[in-house]
C-alpha cells in the first residue's frame, strides 16, 4: 500500500470517529510509531506527530492532532487541484 493509499484510508477512518485522538494513537501504534501517553496527557508540552508522511505540532497531543487533520486537509485540498503533482511527490 502505498503512502497515498494508508492517508486516504486515516482520513476516511477520522470521518467516522468521534475521538480523533484515540484514533491517531491507534494508528500510529500499529504503523510501528512510538507513542508516549503521558506526555500525550500534558496541554503544556510540545507534542509532534508524524504519520504518512504528514507532520502535526501543538501543545498536547489534542492539538498536534487538530493540526496533522488540518495538514490532511490542505494536502487534500491540493490534491484536487493538482492530483498528479501531488501523487508523485507523496511517493
């Protein structure tokens, strides 16, 4: 499966979840990345996610993952305009 593929299908599980948060986790643990609970608990601390290629940072895991949601969507958003450019480029 390619890097596209695994994005597509992320996004289409976040559109059916309610707790975006967990969802992340849960991918990104069965991708074989490191995931640390209790920093992910702490709103003070700089959190960053790196899934499929996607980069997401806030303070807390609640805002690096609002923020990797709204990279997908601007890649998405790119995507539409410029599919080809942008397939090439995530592979």
């Amino acid at each position: 499966m390619t890097q596209s593929e695994s994005l597509r299908r992320a996004a289409q599980l976040f559109a059916n979840t309610n707790d975006p948060l967990s969802q992340i986790r849960s991918i990104i643990l069965q991708n074989g990345g490191i995931w640390d609970d209790k920093l992910a608990e702490r709103s003070s601390e700089l959190f960053e996610i790196h899934l499929f290629g996607i980069r997401g940072v806030g303070l807390g895991a609640r805002k690096a993952t609002e923020d990797w949601l709204k990279n997908v969507e601007l890649i998405d958003s790119k995507q539409k305009s410029f599919p080809q450019e942008i397939a090439c480029a995530a592979e």
